[in-house]
C-alpha cells in the first residue's frame, strides 16, 4: 500500500509552474533506432518564484547527450540527469535558454506514447505525458509555448514531413540522401499538443474557406494505396468547420490542417495542433469495408478532433484533472454534431445505449470515479466513458437548466474570456454562471460525485382537485472515496399524457422549481403539485435522458404499452419499450435462476410487433426499438449474484418469441428494405441497420429456409453493412452455411486489416461454449497481430466485453485467459494492457463461485513484481 502510495497525484496538492518555458525550438533528425532530438527552450521563472529555487524537467526513459545553458557547458554540480528528471539544482534568475539534446530509439517504442513508428511510419502521440519521452520538459498542461519545429530525415524513408501549425521551408540537405521541413505554430500550447510526422505517405487535398476568408489547405494522409478510402472523411471534416462556425461562431485560424491515419495507435484519434494523428478505423472507408457504424464513427470523431481545435487547444487545461473540460465538452459538440447531420432523435437513443451501458457499469463498481477525478495514480486510466460520456451529459444538463440562449451566452463568454488559456472546470462553470444569472454551485457537484443517482417516483392523482401530485427521491450510493453524498441538481424533464395520448399543458405550483418542462430536483424529496388534471395521466419521465440517472418507477405494463404507443417524445418511447423488455428479462431470469421455464408475455411480443410494422416510423428508430437490452445491461440492472447464463437464455427465450410470432414479417421486411445502392446517409442506414436486425430475428423464427435467405444476403451483400450483419448471425445462430461463409468473407478480406478485425469480433461474440478455444486459435491466424492494438482489441477486447457468457464462464478460463493475455502484453504495451484488464471491473456482481475464480486472476496479476504502472492502477483498484 505505502509504496504506490506516494504516486499518487491529488488535485489539491496543484501549485503553479515555477519556471515557464515561452519557446520551443525544435530539431528532430529521424533514423529508425536513433533519433537525434536538440530542443532550445527559452525559459523564465513565474511570477514570485524565489531566485535559486530548482528547475525540474520531466523525462520517460531518456538519456541526456549534451546540455548547454545560454550557449555554455554548466559545471556538472550544477545539474542532474536521470532518465526521468533533467535538474537545473540553481537556475539564472533572468530569463535563459537550455539547449538540451537526446537520442531516443522509435522503433523500440512498442507503448506507442512518445516517438514511435507504425508500419514505417514515424509518428507521435504525446498525450497525456508522452512528449517526455522525446525530450525533457515541463510536460503539464498549464505551460504553454510556441513551438518551431524542424524535422529531417531520409528522403526515400520518409518523402513527407509534417509538423504543428504551418509549413515554413523545406527542402534537401546538400550532399546527403536527406532533406528537412520547418514547421512553425503561432499559437502557444501545451507539450501534449505537440507532433510530428514522417513517412511514405499519400495523400489527398482539399480547401476550406472560413466566413472571415482564410483558405485552408486541407489534406489527409495515408498508407500508398488507401486514398480511395479518404473521401468520407474529407467530406465530414469540411461539414465538422461549417458547421462550428456556424453554431458556435469558431473558425479555423491555420493556414492548413492536416490529417493523418496511421495503423498501430492506442485510441481513437489525437486533437494536435493543426496535426490530428488518427487510428486508421476512424479515418478510411468504403462500402466494401466499412460500415454504416463505422461511417458514423468516422464523422464523429473526425468531428471531435477538430471541435477540439477550440475546446482543448485554444482552451486548454490547467492540469489533467480537468481532462473532462475539454473532453466532455467535445463530446458533446460531436453529439450535437451528429445529431444535426442524422436523426436527433436515433443519435440521442444511440448515445444514451452507449453511455448505459458503458459508463453506468463502470460507475456502480470499484473503478467508479468523479467526472473530475481528484486523485490519480496513472493518468492514461482517466480516459475513461465517466470523464467522456457523463461529461458530455454533464454539459447537455448545463444547457437543459439554462436554455439554449443562456447555454450559448455561456461558451461564447467561455471563448471569449480564455482564450489562449490552461482552465479549470469552476473557470468554465463561473462564465455560465455569469451569463445565466445563476448559482451553479449545486450543480457542480456533478463533477465531484461519483456514482450514478438514482430517481424514486410516486404519483398521486386526485380527481376531485384535478391535481397531481409527484413526489421525487434522489439518492446517491458510495462510490471509492465518498462514503457519503449529497443531494445534486437533476433537471428532470416531464410528460403528462391524457387518455388520448395528447401532451397535458404543465401548471405547476411550485413555479420556481419548474422551467417550462423541466423540473428542478434539488432536495433529497421534493414534492411537485400540477392543477387542472382532470383525468389521470400517464407520466413520461426523464424525457430525451435529460440527466444521467437511474429511475425507479413503477408504471403498470399498460401504462408502459402506452407510452411506447403514444408519447410526444421519442425517445421515452424507445425507453418503454426497453422499459417493458427489461421487465420481462428479469422475471425470466429470475425463474430460471430457480430453475424454471416461464412462457413469454405476449403482449410486450406484439407490442413490439407493431412497431416493426410501423410504416410511420423511422426504420432507424424501429430498430432502436426491436433491440433487446444487452446481456451487459440486465446484468448491470440485477447488480448482484449475477449469473450470466440465466441471463443469455433469458434472453435468447425472448428473442425466440419475438422470431417466432413475427417470422413471416422479418422475412418480408428482410427482402424489402435497403435496396438501393449503397450510399452513407443517415436514410439508408437506418433501413440497413433494420434489414439486419430483421435476419437476426429471422434466425430464431421458424421458417424453414431461414438459414438459406440468410446466407444468400451474406453472399449477395454489396456492402460490408448487410455482408457482417448476415454474417454474424450465421455464426452466432449456428446455422448452416456459417462457415462457408466465414471461410468467403476471409478470403474476400485477406488484405484488410480493418475488415478482418470483423471477421474476429464476429467469432469473438459468439455465445457457445467453444468461442474460447476459436478466440485462442484465431490469435494464430495471419491476420492477427499482437503488437497492433486494433487485432487485440478486435479479437480479445471483443471477447472479454462483448461476450459476457463466454468471458465469465463458470469454470474460470475465460478470467484466465484474460490474465494471461494482459501478461503476455503489459510489459510491451501497459496501456492497451490496462485497458483490457478494466473488463473485470463488474466482478464483483457475478455470484460467488464466479467471482472467487475472477478475483483469483486478478490477485496473482496483482502479485506480479513487473506489472506497469498502468495495470497495476486498474488491478489494485479492481481488488480494493
Ligand atoms: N485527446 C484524445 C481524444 O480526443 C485522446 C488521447 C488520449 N490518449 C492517451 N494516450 N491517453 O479524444
Ligand atoms: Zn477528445
């Protein structure tokens, strides 16, 4: 305990920099296994920094060449150099400049933080704390500098240099097989920020113009070969600069932006300066090989990352507590983003899935923690659905309680006032605050509590007063480190339905407490009395998820039957159907847990019939509503003494049902939609995405050539959409003709990487009893690569969180083979290691035998004397 003790960093124990660093001058002369890095910094002691007081630079595994101060040679006594510190023991009082050189190897990089290559390619990724693994530094958020960088290197290895912020002169040394580039960025940041490229790259070209008339030359960058595969992103990314201009009032202000996609990356993508450094998965598509999620992911993300041009690079932040600052706010802006480009409404519903079923679990079990964490051991584990998703809920609640006008006011006062800046989450709060008119304070607490709330609701209708009366309880639960909570500010948007099914216009008495629709809980109880309700009313609560929040309310099935038929809104529509489906699932669980087969309720069965044959209805939202809640989501709900094989066949008995009753209209819908050729909208996505799910429960239904019409649209599929979704319903049935098919995707696939990872997933996912071996065979396949994170994630992350019954199999070898596998990884790759390890997080839930045999796997990882760093974090973590 006492020894990892002292790692911890604590918010509280933030004090400025005592010296700051104003330039950077950076040269960088790539070779494979010894890179040269010379970097001239102009530093100066801060304000009120005491003469003599010492300079500590960050290292990570570096080796000091030579150090100059002001163009000398210090006395040795003067300094100190470990691969983790560069210490100036007594720094000049006035401002001086530190030549500092370091030789750092790239192609012995395998974390992929810092320097490195991917297939060939020399590319960075800095954040968090990664740019101490080129050169000592002050390597926090809250020093910023302007950065020049000159980059050289082979000019057959790497014909193309690019770096931060615009290009300033290139061309060939002299006399040598080498040429050079010198990038310059005018605006100050922070060292994760920082980047460069170099590499064979093709590329392809576009402009932008800003509404004040700046031309950007916009590119993306890719393997030889590739470009074919950039057009959606390109189209995304100039939509992504109209657009936050156009919402948001914020233009570009480089003269180029440029994209690369690069194969072997630790996450999704990377927002630096004027050099956004992708996961290839995010960038390159095409109907051959990506899909409609995919299509869909490209957009956001591509979004993301430039949103973040103003919300994380003009604005940054003071230190990595705040990540959520730039991070949920981001999201949010992708969100919104997407929801203008698609259907509000399914982006919404799809969102709220995601953050369910990922960020609720994480916060109901030992890896719970703040959306501003306050502590931190490793800072690469905060990257997490908490500070991402329930941030960006966080900041939709802000513009839920201040209305769109205020909401507006508040960032552009936010832009306005810190610009240029390292901020902090009260920095962001007082400029709403300040714009609204309002005390934020309560609400903050949103950003201290861990945990996710949870809504009581009573109602009581008295019709001789034709009043309502509702009555909300919020409670909080322990999370680590808060034994005790209070009561936050949870806007709760309300519905009352008459018996036609018409909205009942609200006439609140405690007006102050209600804006519009929404209501302001703020107490731990708080009562709500409406006049002039004459008739009962059903409710519909929490409308849109206006805050990330449990409810327990106990509508009556008719009352639920209703709300999916009639609510106004449609996304309480789709949550009773979830509603009505998670009652069912449980109380088909709990039969089985006793060992009893119950028959499934036929009323929610035709219920959900209606909707699919809904012709008024989205089909994107029919699918919405036809998908079950995840065996990840019941087990979540159950909380406790979770045993996920009741919950796999409560749910394959329901799914059975629902085939059975409506085979022949899954049939016919299958054949009928999405025919058209292939094109990315959010139209004919939608009906895709039904045709698939219509397979999926053809599959279960009894008609008896299901399994041919299935493997027909895996052969005749023109697209990798309806191709995966007949494919893996093939596979995860069983049926006939699953491995012809596998067997036709992988040799059509064989040369995509990205495609394959399908083909892994699809095998990973499937619930039988012999996925483990096939998971462990596939790791032998060609196509699979330990070292990339994209093969292991697809492949072993697939397994481990998209295969709850087969990852938590009651003899423990799933448990094992996931400690094996974060074994055989860690020591090369710690954060794709402790990413994995994280799917142990809910252990605690399952039932007993289960849980022993987890918590054994993750004792003797903890045993272990050379775990890194980062899955040390998650495991001690996991077992405290
Ligand atoms: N800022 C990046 C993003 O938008 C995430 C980079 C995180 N990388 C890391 N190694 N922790 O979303
Ligand atoms: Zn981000």
């Amino acid at each position: 305990m006492s020894t990892t003790d002292q790692t911890v960093v604590r918010l509280e124990d933030y004090r400025p920099p005592a010296y700051l660093i104003d330039r950077v001058d950076l040269d960088v002369r790539l070779h494979p296994s010894a890179t040269r890095v010379t970097a001239v910094l102009a530093i100066r002691p801060a304000e009120g920094t005491p003469a003599g007081t010492p300079l500590v630079l960050d290292g990570d595994g570096l080796r000091l060449e030579h150090l100059l101060l002001d163009g000398r040679s210090p006395e040795p006594e003067a300094y100190a150099a470990s691969p983790v510190a560069l210490t100036l023991h007594c720094p000049p009082a006035q401002p001086f400049r530190l030549e500092i050189e370091t030789v750092i190897n790239p192609e012995a990089n395998s974390a992929l933080m810092g320097l490195y290559r991917s297939s060939g390619t020399y590319c960075t990724q800095c954040e968090a704390e990664g740019f101490r693994r080129i050169t000592y530094f002050l390597d926090r958020p809250d020093v910023l500098a302007v950065y020049t960088t000159r980059i050289e290197a082979d000019r057959t290895e790497a014909p193309v240099l690019l770096g931060n912020g615009n290009p300033v002169e290139a061309g060939p040394i002299a006399g040598t097989e080498r040429h050079y580039a010198i990038w310059h960025d005018p605006h100050p940041k922070p060292a994760y920020l920082f980047a460069l490229v170099a590499g064979r790259l093709a590329s392809v070209h576009d402009t932008f113009t800003t509404r004040s008339g700046r031309l950007v030359r916009l590119a993306i960058h890719v393997e030889p070969g590739k470009e074919d595969m950039c057009g959606w992103a390109m189209d995304s990314l100039k939509r992504s600069m109209a657009w936050d201009e156009h919402v948001f009032g914020l233009e570009y202000d480089l003269d180029v932006f440029n994209i690369v996609a690069v194969s072997d990356f630790n996450m999704g993508a990377m927002e630096n300066k004027g050099l956004n450094i992708f996961n290839d998965k995010y960038v390159l598509a095409d109907p051959e090989t990506a899909t409609d999620q995919d299509y869909g992911h490209v957009e956001a993300v591509i979004a993301h990352e430039y949103f973040h041009n103003w919300t994380g690079n003009r604005i940054t932040c003071r230190d990595w507590f705040q990540l959520c600052l730039k991070e949920g706010l981001t999201v949010f802006r992708d969100q919104e983003f997407s929801s203008d480009m698609r259907s509000r409404p399914v982006k919404r519903i799809a969102d709220v899935r995601m953050l369910k079923s990922h960020q609720f679990p994480e916060d109901a079990g030992p890896l719970a923690h703040p959306v501003r964490p306050r502590a931190y051991r490793e800072i690469n584990n905060f990257y997490t659905a908490t500070v991402y998703e329930k941030g960006a809920e966080v900041v939709r609640m802000l513009k839920t309680l201040l209305g769109a006008e205020d909401f507006a006011a508040g960032m552009a006062l936010y832009i306005r006032r810190h610009d240029g800046d390292a901020a902090t989450i009260e920095q962001f709060l007082a400029c709403f605050a300040e714009a609204g008119g309002r005390d934020l304070e309560q609400f903050a607490l949103w950003y201290e509590q861990a945990g996710t709330p949870r809504l009581e609701v009573t109602s009581a209708h008295d019709p001789d007063t034709a009043t309502l009366s509702l009555t909300l309880t919020q409670s909080l639960g322990p999370t680590p480190g808060q034994a005790s909570k209070l009561p936050m500010l949870i806007p709760v948007r309300l519905g009352l339905i008459g018996p036609e099914g018409a909205d009942i216009g609200l006439r609140p008495r405690e007006r102050d407490r209600v804006q519009g629709d929404v209501l302001l809980l703020s107490e731990r109880s708080q009562t709500f009395t409406f006049d002039g309700v004459t008739e009962r009313p059903v409710l519909s609560l929490l409308r849109g998820f206006s805050a990330p929040v449990t409810v327990n309310a106990t509508p009556s099935p008719a009352d639920l039957l209703f709300l999916l038929q009639h609510d106004s809104d449609p996304f309480n529509r789709w949550q009773a159907a979830q509603d009505l489906a998670t009652r069912e699932l449980m109380r088909l669980y709990a039969a089985r847990r006793k060992g009893d087969v119950l028959a499934v309720d036929a009323a929610l069965v035709s219920a959900l019939g209606d909707v699919l044959t809904d012709e008024d209805l989205d089909p994107a939202f029919r699918a919405q509503v036809l998908h079950l809640p995840g065996e990840a989501d019941l087990a979540r709900d159950i909380g406790r003494d979770v045993d996920p094989d009741a919950i796999l066949s409560a749910r394959t008995q329901l799914r059975h049902a629902i085939g059975r009753a409506h085979g022949q209209t899954f049939a016919s819908l299958a054949d009928r939609l999405g025919r058209r050729p292939f094109a990315p909208d959010a139209a004919d996505a939608g009906e895709r995405a039904l045709k698939g799910l219509c397979l999926a429960y053809l599959a279960v239904s009894d008609q008896d050539t299901r399994a041919d019409i299935i493997a027909r649209h895996a052969r005749e599929a023109d697209n990798m959409t309806d191709r995966i979704a007949a494919l893996s319903v093939l596979v995860h049935e069983h049926l006939a003709g699953a491995d012809t098919a596998l067997a036709a995707f992988e040799r059509r696939h064989a040369g995509h990487p990205l495609a394959m990872d399908k083909w892994f997933t699809v095998q990973a996912t499937s619930p039988h009893a012999g996925t483990l071996t096939i998971v462990d065979a596939l790791t032998r396949h060609p196509a699979f690569d330990w070292t990339n994170p994209n093969r292991v994630r697809a492949l072993v992350g697939a397994f481990t969180t998209g295969n709850q019954s087969q990852f938590t199999r009651p003899d423990g070898a799933g448990f094992v083979y996931l400690g094996d596998v974060v074994e055989r990884l860690d020591q090369r790759n710690p954060q794709l290691a402790a990413r994995l390890v994280s799917a142990f997080r809910s252990w605690q839930a399952l039932e007993p035998k289960r849980a022993a045999l987890a918590e054994g796997v993750l004792s003797k990882l903890a045993g272990r004397a050379t775990l890194s760093k980062d899955t040390r974090d998650i495991v001690e973590r996991c077992l405290a």
